[in-house]
C-alpha cells in the first residue's frame, strides 16, 4: 500500500485498550492562528502552537524513543520539529541582527 505508515496510522486511528480511538494531535492551521502572532517571542509561539509549557515540552522530548508507542512517538516530534523550527529562526533573526552592525556605516572607522 503506497504511503507513510504514519499517515495510514491517524486516519485509521490507534485503538487504546478498552477500544477507544485515540486521536492524532494535529497543529492549528495559519489562518486560526490570532491576530498578531508574527510579533509574539519564540516562546510564546512555541506555547500557543503546542498548547503546553515549555516544561511540559522538556519533558516529552526526555521520552527515550525506543519505547514509545505511535501516539507518543507523533507528540515527541511535533514538540521537537516545533522547538527546532523556533530555535533556528531565532537563532537566524540573531545572526542577521548581529550582520547589520558590523556592517552598518556607524560602526566602521
């Protein structure tokens, strides 16, 4: 069957065991997002976008990941894609800030 696994896994659903489905977390989509959410800091993107603290996020990317099952290896990489995604753009928008200075006119001799 062609396809990722993973995707085949949340539209079919993962039973727990007394039955129930268990439901993918899936990231809100850009145009849910509020009003204003290209100014708020990396942090509070990472809080809103995952719906945790980022103690909660410390601890589920200290799960080993041999021994999670699908539910729990999904959350783990959405929580590490997100944090990555936050960390390198503002480990980018530091490094052009600090480009900027030392080629801004002001501070050549």
């Amino acid at each position: 069957m062609p396809g990722s696994p993973l995707k085949r896994q949340r539209k079919a659903g993962i039973r727990a065991d007394d039955g129930s489905v268990i439901a993918f977390l899936y990231m809100p989509r850009t145009r849910d997002l509020p009003h204003g959410w290209r100014h708020w800091s990396p942090t509070e993107k990472i809080k809103h976008l995952l719906g945790m603290s980022l103690d909660r996020c410390y601890e589920i990317l200290s799960w080993p990941l041999a021994e999670l099952d699908p539910l729990h290896l999904s959350l783990r990489m959405q929580v590490w894609r997100v944090i990555f995604m936050g960390g390198t753009k503002a480990l980018t928008r530091l490094w052009w800030e600090s480009q900027r200075e030392r080629c801004s006119p002001e501070s050549r001799p």
